[in-house]
C-alpha cells in the first residue's frame, strides 16, 4: 500500500485510522464503566516518514465523550501517532493533548456502581451485548463500556498502518470473585478490521477499580475458523 507524506485529506483512511488509534490510547488512559470516547471528526492531519524507521502522524482532531453513559461534550485533542517499522509487529507509540479532559469526569456513577458490584454475592454473566437487533439493557451498558475500554488496550496493541479496529460486540461477560479489592471480568469480545472486514475473537481478564483503573491482565486470541493459527498481526 503506497502512503502519502504530507498533509492528508482528514476524512480519507489514513488520517481516520492513525486517528483511531490515539482513540484506542485516550480510552485505556482515561475510560471506565461510564465514560468512554469515540471518534468525532479529524479536522487536519499530516504524515512523514522518521529516521529512526516508520511513519509519524500528526493529528488534530475532536472526540465525544460519554459521562455517566449519557452523550456529553466534544473535546478537541492533538497527537502524535508513530508507527514503527520493525520486521516484527510493534505496536505504535501515541503522544496524546486534550483540551478540558479533566473538565469531565463520571466519578459518582463509577463509584455507585462499583458498590454495587464489589458485594460478595454480586456475579454478573451476559452474552450478546449488543444482541443482534442493537439491542442491550441499561443494566449491562456499564459491563459494555469497561469491555470496550479492555478491547482498546488489545486494539492499541494490535494496530498497524493497514488497520482499522473497532469493537462490534462483547459476546461474553463473566464476573469472577473479586480480588484486591478490584471488579474481576472474564470476557470474550468480537473485533472488526474495518479494511480487511475480518472479526478476531478474544478473551480476556479484566480488572477496575475507580482508584486504580481499568488493566488488562490477560488476552487471548481465539480463532473462529478451524484453520486459523495465529492472530492477524
């Protein structure tokens, strides 16, 4: 695939997708069962190749935030989006700027429900969140939004110049016992490739707290087809 250095036109594939990815790192810096960010617009973006091997992005561009789940404000953000080139996957390095970002904050939903869900004899199981109608309980959008902030962590890690990722669905939620006082969720999600339109599937261990965060302590690529035997990358 030829790569343009430059100014980009800010709604073609390059400068969407590099966009994304500073998406993926704003949502495991700053994302919880009731804040999570998409895209906006991208506004301007530039490319240029680095000496040190691979490819810079320069972005500006607005996000909208979502606090207590409910639709918020935009925030106008600035990053640095470096892809490197390495014979083996790297996964690119983000340098993030967002105006107002401490401005908003989901702190007393977080907290209610983290009360909620810390009791001894809380275990929360569901599939299919969103169902294939689009469908999903208002119960259940928090277990959603910390499955989509976990995805970010493996969808960060993952991407690349030929990449697009998104999280189309969490089809599995299992809430484990706790431990250190952290929500501990087991989690099968389902990832679309927006270039290659291919899904991967993954499990992984999530855990948060609101002091601590969202951490991804572990992932797994399953595949979805017999022949399959590695992920993607």
């Amino acid at each position: 695939m030829a790569n343009t250095t430059g100014d980009l036109e800010p709604t073609h594939y390059p400068a969407r997708r590099a966009a994304t990815v500073a998406l993926h790192y704003l949502n495991t810096r700053h994302g919880s069962p009731h804040m999570v960010f998409g895209l906006q617009q991208v506004h301007k973006a530039s490319a240029e190749d680095v000496a040190a091997g691979g490819r810079n992005y320069s972005l500006d561009f607005s996000v909208t935030a979502s606090p207590g789940g409910s639709p918020g404000p935009a925030l106008r953000c600035s990053a640095d989006v470096l892809f490197p080139r390495t014979e083996q996957h790297t996964p690119p390095d983000v340098q993030l700027r967002c105006e107002a970002l401490q401005e908003i904050n989901s702190t007393a939903e977080d907290e209610a429900f983290y009360q909620k869900y810390i009791a001894p004899d809380s275990a929360v199981s569901a599939q299919d969140l969103p169902d294939s109608y689009g469908n999903m309980s208002e119960e259940m959008q928090p277990f959603w939004r910390l499955g989509r902030v976990a995805a970010s962590f493996i969808m960060l890690r993952e991407s690349s110049e030929n990449t697009e990722l998104n999280m189309v669905q969490v089809a599995n939620v299992t809430q484990q016992e706790s431990s250190e006082k952290q929500l501990m969720l087991d989690y099968v999600v389902l990832l679309h490739d927006l270039p290659s339109q291919e899904i991967t599937q993954w499990k992984l261990l999530a855990s948060w707290s609101p002091d601590r965060g969202v951490r991804v302590l572990h992932t797994e690529w399953q595949p979805r087809c017999p022949h399959a035997t590695k992920p993607p990358n």
